[in-house]
C-alpha cells in the first residue's frame, strides 16, 4: 500500500492548497494508517495543527480540506467519500475494487509490490557474526549472526548492495598467549595443520588465559609473541595462520548449517591502518597522553564524580586495542579509497554499547564520517535460560552451539515422528530428517527474531517447537497448509482472473493485510527490528486461518472462487518470502 498511500498524500497537500491559499509553506496532512479497522485504511489528522494558524474550528478545516478531496477526480477514483470524525480527523477508505487491482498486481510479480530502491549508493556494511578465533563461538555470537543475516537479507531484496562482513577477533595479545603456551605443550600445533582440533584448541587457549593471569614470567614472553607477530616474524605469522585455519574451519560449519553468507575481514586487516589513526589523533589533539595511555576523552559522557570517560586508542606499551581496531575499520569502510559506504550497521550484544558511542563520537569528531553517512549499533539482550539466568547446560557448561543446534533438530524430529503415528501417517526417513532439519533450526532462529531484540531472550526449546504462537512451525505450517489447497485440486498457479471479487469481510481483511508487505519491510529497513517481520507475518497466518476455516474456497462457485483461489496463493508467496528474509526455508509438507 506504499504507492497508494504516495498518491493520498499528493492529493491531500494538494486539496489542502486548495482549501487554505492563504496558509503559507506546505501544509502537512498528517497521514497515516487508520487507528482501527472500522475507521477504514488511512487517517489524516492534518487538520487539528492548521486550528491555531487559521483560527479556526479544526472540524471546520476537515470538512473544507474533504470537500476539496471529493472535487478531485483521481481521488475519487480511489477512494470513497471521506468521512470526518472527532475532533476532525478525516478518515479515508480505499475502494473494494482498487485493492483487488492491487492484488491482482502482485500475482506472480517476485517482488510481491515491493518496489526496489534504485541505490547509486555504495554498499551497506553489515558487521556480523564475528566471533574470535580460538575461542567458541557462543551463544551471543549466535543472536548477531541470526538478526545479521535477516537484516542483510532485508537490505539485499530492498535492492542494496551489502558487504556481510565477518569481523573476526583475530588478532590481538590472545595470540601471543596461545602461541607461548602451545609451543611449550603441544608444538606441532604451530607448524602442522590440524595436529588438534578446536575443542582442544579452546582448551589450550583457556589454560593459556590463566597462566597468563598467573605467571608474570608468562605474560612477558607472550607480550613478546606478540610483538614478534605484529612485527610479521615468518614463524609467527604461520602459527598464526594455522590457528586461524582451524578455527574459521569449525564457523564455517555452523553457516553452512545456518545457510549464512558471509566475507571474512578479520581485525588483523585493518593491522596496517593502526598507527595512522593514533597519528592523526595526535595531530588534531584529540588524543592525550593520561597515565601514559592515549586516550581521546569523550563529549557527554561521565564515569564516577562526573568525570569524562576516555577512549583508550593505544596502550601504555605502545600496543593498539579493539577501538583503535574499530577506528580504522571506519576510516576503511566510509573512506572513498575504501569500501566507500554509507551506511555501517554493527551487529552485537548491547554490552558493547558504550564501545560503539564512544568509538563513533571519536570517529565524528575525527572528521571521518561524511556528511550523510551512518555508523549504526544494533544491539541485542543476552540468552537466557528458562531459569532467566546465563544459559547454561545441565552440568553447568557453557553451551555448544553444535550442540543447541542438534538438539533443537532432534526434539524436531521425536515431535514430528510422534505426530506422524497420531495421525498414523507413514513417512520416508529422508522426508523425516529433512522437515525436522528444516523445522529444528527455522525454530531457533525464528525465536531469537521474533522477540524484540533490545530484550534479553528466553531460550526455550519447548516453546520455539510449538505449533501454536508465534512460532516457526506454527509459520510453516500455514504453508503447508496452502500447499494442501494444491494438492486437493486447486490450481494455485493457474492464471487468476482479470478481475477479482470479494464480498466477505474475512476476504477484506486477508486483503488489506497482504497489502501491508511493503510498509513492513521498509520499517524492518530504516528501523532495523526483525521482530516487526515476524509479527507481521505471524498476523498474516492467523488472519489466513480465519479465512480459510470460514470461507469456502475449493467448494465456492465462480467467480468467488477463483478469487479466493489468488489469495490463498498470494497469502503463501508472502509467507514464503517474509521466512525467505528470516533465513527461513518453507516446506510443501511437514
Ligand atoms: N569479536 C567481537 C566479539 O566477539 C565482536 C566484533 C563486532 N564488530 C566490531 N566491529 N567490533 O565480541
């Protein structure tokens, strides 16, 4: 409805011209859905500011402001007579038959009515995922690479060219750890590829980390491994690179299994850019040496006795840390001689929300963010288990990704085979594990989206599972549901009609809700909330459902048939695109 809500608003600044030539500057009507049904599609409230300005009755304005809509013939092409009510808002009801064109438009148009942004612009950076070598990829790295990779799909089917960008902790005083302690216990680790796997190289890594919080004779080697690496040693950078290699070797199962896209440019890329942006720092006086640190302080931003709060860019030994690592990545990716985009959209837990601030003021100030750029976090709460506490296996671990996966898949699967002996249906294995591979990892993130992403989550496989709410399944199966349509005669892809008819009010309501599939995704765009999509088409199930149980559709005679025949196929192409977007594959049956 994107397009005709453009024409209403045309049309309505024009009546308003129309209405009140005395009024100076454009009058603004204020236009936006009905707050009820019953109010009809659009309400414009426009009329209640112009009261003060005109001194006059803002009943009065609604009504001189109708009268000219009613005189315009465009208009009343597209909607019924407007109708004032209260104080003088003015209600406006798009015509039956303009919203069964509308329909009928997006039958068999891919893009369903969403139009494309035409974008000279460069790419939309997404940062994502972006878990750290030689460590497990957990939980929160779980939420950052479902919402990052729905909103890149978002961003990519609105027509932009997005960068996914795998920003891996890959490099750092971890490294000089690890190789000190991995040198002394298991060498070949250094120099051959997988001589251990990455369970043991977490291990390692966690022995590591307490020797070096320990031993004062470790910590000074591993901050000369360090050095040595950044200072490009051959036998370093190699160890280094085999480190990598296994650890980016186990992400990327759990993408392939996650069906995620993604470019690795870990920290490390952005090694070379480093002194640079201490320079420049310096140079424009924003840095400072404090305690020997160099620290930019920052505008607005206090700690304890109202005193500003620094953004350390390099250490008191000279080394560069996750902000300076993050400057640089900034200056990279708005820089024309970079990635040259205009939009960078961070995707972490909100634990690193005072990073962000603090490193984006930096970066403003800095003179790195052009004008009409944006640098956005978008943060998101902490998983929890149904206790409300850090989610935690029974022994008390913290939890495989692997291991949530397989089990949100294996209680996919009892479910199914119970549901499949009550309903004593007999299934091929490969039918089996395919719908509950489908139905178990769809469960997960279709939980993590639809929840507002701002709050910590509830991780509960039993209420992800189910086949009613706001749930995967209870999505997928309002698919299948209109598959079944097909299979019980209805030719769902025959051409529909050149006209389409509807008389019933649970038809209209099925109407108007798939004609909202514009606006939403343009919201989930500029606002960035995947819970919106999910909602929307959570509500589009149920308002599928109610047509469906009380309308006839295969039993209708004609033309009401064919009619409700295009809707059940626009409701499920609609369905399957929004869970496309999710990172969702639909099923014909499950
Ligand atoms: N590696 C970081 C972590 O595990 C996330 C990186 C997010 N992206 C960024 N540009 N800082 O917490």
């Amino acid at each position: 409805m994107l397009r005709l809500a453009q024409t209403l608003q045309q049309q309505l600044v024009a009546a308003m011209a129309r209405a009140f030539p005395e009024a100076d500057g454009p009058l603004d009507p204020a236009l936006g859905p009905a707050s009820k049904p019953e109010f009809g599609d659009f309400q414009a409230n426009g009329a209640l500011a112009l009261a003060k300005p005109l001194k006059q009755a803002p009943r009065a304005i609604a009504t001189a402001i109708a009268e000219q809509l009613q005189g315009d013939e465009s208009f009343r092409a597209l909607c019924d007579a407007p109708q004032i009510a209260g104080p003088g808002f003015i209600n406006l009801t798009i015509k039956p038959e303009v919203l069964a064109a509308e329909v009928r438009q997006r039958l068999g148009d891919p893009r369903l009515g969403v139009e494309s942004v035409i974008s000279d612009q460069g790419a939309v950076i997404v940062d994502f995922s972006s878990p750290n070598i030689a460590k497990e990829m957990h939980v929160g790295h779980l939420r950052s690479t479902i919402i990052g990779d729905c909103l890149a799909r978002v961003l990519e089917f609105r027509g932009h060219r997005v960068l996914r960008l795998n920003h891996v902790g890959d490099w750092g005083t971890q490294f000089g750890m690890l190789i000190t302690h991995l040198k002394q216990v298991a060498p070949d680790a250094l120099t051959t590829a997988d001589a251990i796997d990455l369970g043991d190289l977490v291990a390692f890594y966690r022995e590591a980390k307490k020797r070096f919080d320990e031993d004062e004779s470790f910590q000074s080697t591993s901050r000369e491994e360090v050095v040595k690496l950044q200072g490009g040693d051959a036998t370093s950078l190699k160890a280094w690179g085999l480190l990598c290699d296994q650890s980016r070797r186990e992400f990327q199962k759990i993408y392939d299994r996650l069906d995620i896209r993604l470019s690795e440019r870990g920290e490390s890329f952005y090694n070379p850019h480093l002194p640079a942006v201490v320079e420049d720092l310096k140079a424009s006086g924003l840095m400072v040496i404090d305690d020997g640190a160099g620290c930019v302080f920052l505008d607005g931003v206090t700690g304890k006795e109202g005193k500003p709060l620094p953004l350390i860019v390099q250490k008191s030994d000279g080394g560069f840390n996750y902000a300076t690592t993050d400057l640089a990545a900034i200056r990279y990716r708005l820089g024309s001689d970079g990635d040259g985009s205009e939009r960078v959209i961070y995707v972490t837990d909100a634990g690193q929300a005072s990073h962000f601030t603090g490193v984006f003021q930096v970066a403003q100030r800095a003179g790195w963010v052009p004008e009409g750029s944006s640098l956005e976090h978008v943060p998101f709460g902490l998983v929890q288990g149904e206790d409300g506490k850090k989610l935690k296996t029974r022994s008390g671990e913290t939890v495989r990704l692997k291991d949530l996966l397989d089990e949100a898949v294996e209680r996919a699967e009892a479910d199914l085979r119970r549901r499949l002996s009550e309903e004593e249906r007999s299934e091929s294995e490969a039918f089996i594990s395919e719908v509950a591979t489908t139905v178990g990892l769809a469960a997960v993130k279709y939980a993590d989206l639809s929840t507002n992403r701002i709050t910590n989550y509830q991780f509960s496989f039993d209420r992800m599972l189910a086949l009613s709410g706001n749930t995967a399944p209870y999505l997928l199966y309002a698919v299948v549901r209109i598959s079944g349509i097909a299979r019980k005669g209805g030719a769902l892809d025959a051409e529909p009609p050149q006209q389409l008819e509807f008389s019933q009010p649970q038809e209209w309501a099925l109407v108007r809700q798939l004609l909202q599939l514009d606006a939403v995704l343009q919201e989930v765009e500029s606002d960035l909330l995947p819970n919106r999509l999910c909602s929307y088409l959570f509500e589009l199930s149920q308002v599928f459902n109610r047509f469906y149980d009380q309308v006839p559709v295969l039993k209708a005679e004609e033309p009401s048939r064919s009619s409700r025949l295009a809707l059940c196929r626009l409701a499920a192409d609609s369905l399957k695109l929004g869970l496309g977007l999710l990172g969702i594959p639909s099923l014909e049956r499950m």
